[in-house]
C-alpha cells in the first residue's frame, strides 16, 4: 500500500465514521465528502483503476451520489433523520457497515496484492 492509497482509504473511512454521527456539522461533513471523493478520482486517475481498490472507488461512487441527492435540503441532517421511519434507518445503516466493509477489503487486498512499481 503506498501513501496515496492511505490517504484516500483515511479520508473515506473518517466519512464513514462521521456519517451516524453529528461530531461534525452538515457543512463539514459536505466538504469532507468532496475531498475524500475528489482524492478517489485523482487516485484512479493517477495510479489507473487497480482491481483491490474497487470496493473504495464503490463507497466514494455512493458518497458522490450522496452529495448530489442532499445538495438542495436546507434542513439540517439531525432533523432528516430523526422523522426517518424503522425502515430508513435500517437501510442508513446497512450502508455503513458496508462502506465499512468495504474499506477494510481494499485495505487488506493492497496490504495482500501491493501495487507494482
């Protein structure tokens, strides 16, 4: 894993684990999401598309389609989802251990398959 590799998967896992959280404001959280999603599209842009970072180019595709979905709600994120029913929440969450996931799979396949130099 080089250090690209690691400050993209940082970026991505810190949105992933202030997304069920209020620790940081919506605006914060927004431009977060924008860094950790650009840093992901320069990553396969600069080191080409590598078959083990697939699950983290997935979670920075949802945050990218998450950014566009809420870049009109003026209402802040605590007041969304405390009106979210049962079945909202479960699938909010459903999406964070998977995000979850998914960055532990990348970083253990570029621990395992380390790009060539």
């Amino acid at each position: 894993m080089n250090m690209l590799d690691g400050v993209v998967l940082t970026l991505l896992a810190i949105c992933v684990a202030v997304w069920p959280t209020q620790i940081v404001s919506d605006g914060a959280n927004r431009w977060l999401r924008i860094v950790a999603v650009v840093a992901a599209a320069l990553h396969a842009i600069a080191e080409w598309p590598r078959l083990p970072f697939v699950p983290a180019y997935l979670v920075a595709v949802l945050f990218a389609l998450l950014l566009v979905r809420d870049r009109k709600r003026d209402e802040p994120s605590s007041v969304r989802e405390s009106r979210e029913g049962a079945g909202e929440k479960g699938v909010r969450w459903i999406l964070i251990l998977a995000c979850a996931a998914a960055l532990v799979a990348t970083g253990a396949l570029c621990v395992l398959t380390p790009a060539a130099a």
